[in-house]
C-alpha cells in the first residue's frame, strides 16, 4: 500500500484529467480523488491501518449509514457517523466526490446527502482518512494540500485525541445503541465563556468537569489514574485554547477515546490488548448523587459522605422546609439576611475544599491578585462570590446571582469566597473563632512543641511566622469546635478504635472529616503526636492519608483527616460478607497502592521514612478503594544514606513485627517490606496474623503459607471470597512475593522497588524464597521479652518492650 500511495503522491494534477484509469480505486487506499467512488462493502484505511471508513448498520438496525472504525480491533467501534440523520435504507449507497469538489454520500435512487463540503474556489479536492481518526477534504493545489473541511469539526458521541471541541461543536449522543440520530445528551464547552466542559441533558447541566485553573480542569485528576498492565501511569494532557478545548497522550499509541453515550454518562475509555476489549476507567457522573448540579438546588452544599446528602451554606436556609423536611432539595436555599452591600460593609465567607460552583465569568488580568478580586467583587452588589482564575493566584472568577453545584469534600486548589451580611459573618467568626482547615507544615508541629515543652511565647511565635511567612498560622482548630462537630464525641459518630484512640466521623468547613481523639491511656504522647503532624505534613502521596488539622486544648490531642468513607482494609478482609465486595481486581489495586504508597516513603519522599507500624488496620480506603497509608505517630525518618538504626524502644504490632526488630530492636525499611509481606497474605487468605489457629498445627499464617507454598499447594491459601474467576498466576505470584517479603534474614527480602517490579511482572523469574521468620504469636513477650509498659487498647499494638 506504502508504494502505491507513492506513486500517486508523485503525480502531477493534469494527469487527474488526461489518464483518470491510473486512479480507479484500489481496496485499502486512505484517499478518493475525483473520479473515485467506494460502494457498500468497500472501505478506506488510514495509512498505518489504525481507523477505517465504510458502511455499516448498529446494533440490530437494518439501515446503512457512514462511519469510522478501529480498523484492527475485534469489537466495532464506531467513532464517528457522517449521514446519522440521513441513513440509507439498503446496501445500494456509495461515496463519491461530485464536479465541484464535494464529497457525497449517494443512495441507488440517486439521492445524494453532503458529506463534506468544499468551499474553496477550486473544485480539485481529495478526502483522506488520517491515522488521528480525522476524515479530511483537501484542495490539490501547487501550494499544498489545504484542509477545507474535516469530520473533526462535526463530531458525533467521541472525542478522539487531538479532536478540538469548540463553543460551536460538542459531542452528542446517540438515541439509542441502534440509532445514531442526535440523542438528550451532549458534552462539550460551556458557551458562556466560564472556561468549564459541561455534560447536558438537553439544557439542563447534569455534570461539570469543574473550572480550568490555568493548568487543568480541577476535577480531571480522577481520570489520571493507574491503569493495569500496558495503561499504568496513563495521563491526560490537556490543552486549552482561545475557546476550545482537546486532549492528547503521554503515550500516544494507547488506543483511547472520550464517550457520551445515550444514558446520560460521559466516559472516558482505552484499550487493553490483554482484555481484548473497552476498559472504562471514567464514568460521569456516577453513583454519587452530588455530581448532578441540581441535586441541592441553588446555594445548596451537597456532601457524598454525609447522611444528610444537602445542607445550605452559612447564612442561608432552606427555600421551603417541608420540602427539605421530606429529602426534596431542589428548592434550593435562599439567604436568611439579605445582603445590604455597601452600606454595612458585607464580607466574604471563606470555604475550603468545596466544588467551584458553575456558570462563572472570568477576568483573565493575570496582573490581578486576589484582593483585586474582592474589592472589585465587594463594589459589584450582584456579586455573590469570588476566587482566583489561575493556580498561580492570578485572574478573577466572580459569581453572580445564586450559586448552582457546590459539592464539598472536593479536592478544590482555590478558595471560594462567599458574599455574607456583616451580621452572618459576625456569628460565624464567633462559632468558629480561628478554626481554620489547612495542611499541616513542620512549622506548626515546631511551634506546638515550643509551646509544650519550651514555654516559648506562643503569640510571639505565631507573630514572627506569619510576618515571614504570610500564609502560615501557628494557630489550630478549637475544641468546642471540633466537639461540636462531631456532635460532642457521640458514639453516633464514632467510625472506629485506633490504637491511639478513637476516630469519629465529623464535618468541618465544608467537608466531612475524621477526627482522631487521642486517649490519655493510649501510650502516645506530645512526643509522637507532633511527630505524626511532622511526618505526614511533608509526604504528599495519593496512597498517604492527608492531614487536615490539628487541635491541643489542656490534655486534650486531636488529628483531623481527610474522611475514609470505606473504613479500613481489615473491615472486609476478615469479615466473609464484607470480603465478598473484595475481588481479586479490587484486592490486587489496593495491593499495588500500598505498595506504592511505601515506595513513596522509602525512596522518593523528601525523607527516607519508615512507618514502623504497618498492618491492614492502618490501610484506609476512600470512596473509590484506593488504599491509604495511615497512622504515622510511631514512623521515623532517616537520610538518604542511612539504611538501618537500632532502638531499645520496641513498639509495633504482634504478627507484623520483622524478627530483627522484635528480638534485637534493629529496624530497617526491610521491616516495612516484612509487614507488607503480612498485609500481602492477609489480603490474600483472609487469615488474620495476629490471632491466626489453624488444624494443620502450623503456629502461624507465615508458617502456614510457606508449607502450601513448599508443596504447591497455592491453591488453597486465596479465601472462597475472592471468587472462582481470579487469575491464579497473579494470585500466585502475589503469594511468592509476599513469602520473599517475609523471610527471616532482612537482607533476603526485596526492596520495595523490587516488589513494585515484581507485581507489575517486570521481572519475568522471581526468586526462590527462603524459610520465612516463624514467630509464635503467643510465646512472644513471655519467653523474648521482658514487659516494663504495654498501652494498647486492642491488646495488639505495644508501646515500650526492652530486649533482654
């Protein structure tokens, strides 16, 4: 095919005219020149055979309409339906370009439907299939070959890489599976001018992809995710113009596509080889019901992780009671002191981590900051809200009029302000005093332990910083405010027992939030609580626990997270109910992520951490089942050249405990790489290790596994819960990691890099592992150790054990 697109490309234009048999059609060609027709049942092929054009009929249809296909995929795929309003009734049609250059879909009754037009003065033009999926019609000419029209410009239900959607165009559903005529549902640019991608339902706004930030849209790195074999580490990269909007590939040649289809839902979808068939690892909006703008109505605060789904801002009620009364919110909320403006100097209500609110315009000065935001919005009256345009704080978006999708719990950069009378403002400053949610820096944890343990000045302290440091604020959450946010410590809202304490469910500044109470019997002191907030304020990873807040009143020590709606990892791995909503899929992602979450810390942290307490009661898990790493008031940190230490501090957790550092206090990131090697074969036997009893008298899960393992009997160990349709190779292979993991001698276990490799089948033979460390559960601490002090309240964690 290559020398024949050669040849043709070398011709000269009269011989169009003189010699039209040198361009019959050939079956395969990427181009129709004039004089060329391809009938139903013909095709054309982009020039490295990835998209095809033809006829085709969907689903159980009859009719024939014109498209464009992945020529090598099993699965037909249409992207792109050129006569979706004007479909031929038989296999009688045929593409063809008329006398003035057009491109023409004709029917056996010689009715013709444009397919694309020439508005050039020439009528010389070629169509050409592109290797992007882009059918474009082109003028034959001595100064090049000019596109006058191209399918890219008239998209139907798909979004392709490098396809622009523009104020004008947008990507529009099918009716049905079997009807590609324009559906309800549409994607594309708001064009309003707000700079966000909206999906409707026919005018109705049904999901935003949020505001563009000056780097991306706010809410898209949920599509950033880590995708199994070929697709891990799989990107957007957007691209923004002057009123459109495209994306493109880290790796271009994954196969993938945007997709409004005709329920209602935008997806975002590739190919995997290995499945032979669409992975989606986008859908919105999905199960949450927040995503919908209307679900609150307008000055409404929709939460998905609260049992009361809407609650109106500050300052504002509901529009009608009984309607909220009965769970109908779509009334909205209206203010409860309407705003006086200038005449008694309203103010802004600052809101953190909440979904921008649709339908905003926007200053895109990046000479203004964001006081010329709020005095700009102060003397505007009709301006009820505003934040900065950009990430780099420049530019202004103001709202005007009632604020329409807030969501909270988002993972907002900008702050929103919020237009209040100075009278609401007043009783909101009084409730809250100081509390402000923010991330934690080590400047905090410092001023916390100056305060406690060096009677340093606390208010001199909180002055110098913050003249150094203009957004740096010493001061932390008040415990009123944190007891009435979890309803006075109610059992109501208590979500769990840590080892230091127990963790309630809250919601604070717009978000629902956990709250660690530190008990005065835990064992953990300032020492370990400022570490906590040191640690964790410094590891920003999407497979850490984010820090929040914090709060010291008197004896009183609490940690605010970000809220784990799915608890934590052990709720379901021991539970044969709850471990049925695990499959293996499910299982091997939260496997990947804490395995990653700890290669963050041992290598590519700022500082080379060692958590020191690792077990499956510590992997929290969000709303999606991405694991996360929590609980970091026993981790410490070495440098970057240190790679072991020695304590005769023992403290950890019965089961998961490296025998190195249970009998001689030695620890290493090779006792992290122990305790994943546990967590590993929880998750894959749903045995605990802590209280682990089996018949075949092995003393416990490690001593188990390692004897199936050594009579191949692998089999055996992955719970029923998992299912009957699990890989076994992968199960497997989790297995042998997990027993390489465990082994007595440290220097035998893999790094953490290494086992990144291994599960990822980077590394085509895995070691041999040797006999794993077989600690008896419950001999340890009566014959190894002599007890000076154990806190703990689940009878598992220690606090201080000396060797002998």
């Amino acid at each position: 095919m290559s020398a024949k697109r050669s040849t043709r490309n070398s011709l000269v234009l009269p011989l169009i005219f003189l010699s039209p048999f040198l361009f019959h059609y050939s079956y395969g060609s990427d181009s129709l020149f004039p004089g060329q027709s391809i009938r139903d049942g013909e095709t054309l092929i982009s020039a490295h055979g990835i998209y095809e054009l033809g006829f085709f009929s969907p689903g159980d249809s009859t009719k024939r309409y014109v498209g464009i296909w992945y020529h090598k995929l099993p699965i037909l795929t249409v992207v792109w339906v050129g006569n979706r309003e004007n479909p031929i009734s038989d296999s009688s049609g045929y593409i063809t370009m008329d006398e003035q250059g057009n491109l023409k879909i004709m029917d056996g009754k010689g009715t013709s439907f444009l397919l694309g037009a020439n508005n050039r003065s020439t009528n010389i033009t070629s169509a050409t299939l592109l290797d992007s999926g882009n059918l474009v019609l082109r003028e034959m000419s001595s100064s090049g070959n000019d596109i006058v029209w191209q399918s890219f410009d008239h998209p139907t239900d798909n979004q392709l890489p490098g396809m622009k959607l523009t104020l004008s165009t947008s990507s529009i559903s099918w009716r049905s599976t079997s009807d590609p005529r324009p559906g309800n549902f549409s994607f594309g640019i708001d064009p309003n001018g707000t700079d966000q991608l909206f999906l409707w339902n026919r005018t109705e706004v049904i999901w935003s992809v949020a505001v563009l930030n000056g780097v991306n849209f706010s809410l898209v790195q949920d599509a950033t995710v880590t995708l199994p074999g070929d697709l891990d580490g799989y990107t957007f990269i957007h691209h923004w113009g002057s009123g459109y909007y495209y994306y493109t590939l880290a790796d271009s040649s994954i196969i993938t596509r945007g997709f409004t289809d005709h329920e209602g839902r935008h997806k975002q979808l590739a190919w995997l080889d290995g499945e032979e068939n669409w992975v989606t690892f986008l859908v919105k909006p999905n199960e949450h019901p927040c995503e919908v703008p209307s679900s609150c109505g307008v000055n409404g605060l929709c939460s998905n992780d609260s049992s009361v789904m809407c609650t109106c801002l500050f300052g504002f009620e509901p529009n009608v009671n009984k309607h909220w009364d009965s769970r109908d919110y779509s009334d909205g909320c209206i203010r409860k002191v309407q705003s006086e403006c200038m005449s008694n100097g309203d103010g802004f209500l600052k809101l953190r981590n909440i979904k921008l609110p649709i339908f905003s315009s926007k200053d895109r000065n990046l000479s203004l900051g964001i006081d010329d935001c709020k005095a700009w919005c102060t003397k505007n009256c009709s301006c009820n809200a505003y934040t900065s345009a950009y990430l780099n704080r420049t530019g202004c978006s103001f709202w005007f009029g009632d604020l329409y999708g807030l969501q909270a719990g988002a993972d907002e950069v900008q702050d929103l302000f919020v237009r209040l009378a100075a009278s609401e403002l007043k009783k909101h400053s009084g409730n809250l005093k100081s509390c402000e949610l923010a991330l934690i820096n080590i400047g905090i944890a410092l001023c916390i332990l100056g305060a406690f343990l060096c009677g340093c000045k606390w208010r001199k302290a909180k002055v110098r910083h913050r003249k150094e440091e203009n957004d740096f604020d010493c001061s932390s959450c008040s415990f009123a405010t944190i007891a009435a946010c979890t309803n006075q410590f109610s059992d109501v809202n208590k979500i769990g027992e840590g080892g230091f304490g127990p963790v309630y469910k809250g919601f604070l500044e717009g978000q629902s939030v956990a709250v660690k109470r530190l008990s005065s019997s835990s064992g953990q002191g300032l020492e370990e609580f400022a570490n906590e907030i040191t640690l964790i304020a410094k590891l920003q990873h999407r497979n850490l626990v984010r820090l929040l807040g914090y709060c010291i009143q008197k004896e009183e020590k609490i940690l605010i997270y970000e809220y784990m709606p799915n608890k934590s990892l052990d709720y379901y791995i021991f539970d044969s109910t709850k471990g049925a909503e695990l499959d293996w899929e499910k299982r091997f992602h939260i496997v990947e992520g804490i395995a990653q979450g700890l290669l963050y810390l041992h290598n590519y942290s700022r500082l080379k951490v060692i958590h020191w307490d690792l077990k499956s009661s510590n992997i929290l898990l969000d709303s999606e089942m991405n694991p996360k790493i929590s609980d970091f008031g026993l981790a410490r940190t070495f440098g970057q050249n240190e790679n072991q230490a020695n304590t005769k501090r023992v403290m950890g957790t019965y089961g998961y405990m490296s025998p190195e550092y249970a009998m001689n206090g030695l620890f290493s990131v090779k006792s992290d790489v122990f305790s994943f090697g546990v967590i590993l074969l929880e998750i894959i036997t749903g045995l605990r290790s802590t209280d682990y009893c089996h018949q075949d008298g092995s003393e416990n899960l490690l001593a188990h596994s390692w004897e199936l393992w050594r009579e191949g009997r692998c089999s055996e160990l992955a719970n029923p819960t998992i299912g009957d349709m699990h890989p076994f190779d992968e199960v497997q292979t989790c297995i042998q990691v997990a027993l390489l993991c465990v082994q007595d001698i440290a220097a035998d276990r893999p790094t953490m890099s290494d086992v990144v490799s291994m599960l990822r089948c980077e590394i085509s033979s895995l070691p041999i592992p040797k006999k794993p460390a077989f600690l008896p559960a419950r001999s340890v601490g009566r014959e190894d150790f002599r007890k000076h002090e154990i806190h703990s309240l689940n009878n598992l964690t220690m606090s201080i054990i000396e060797c002998r």
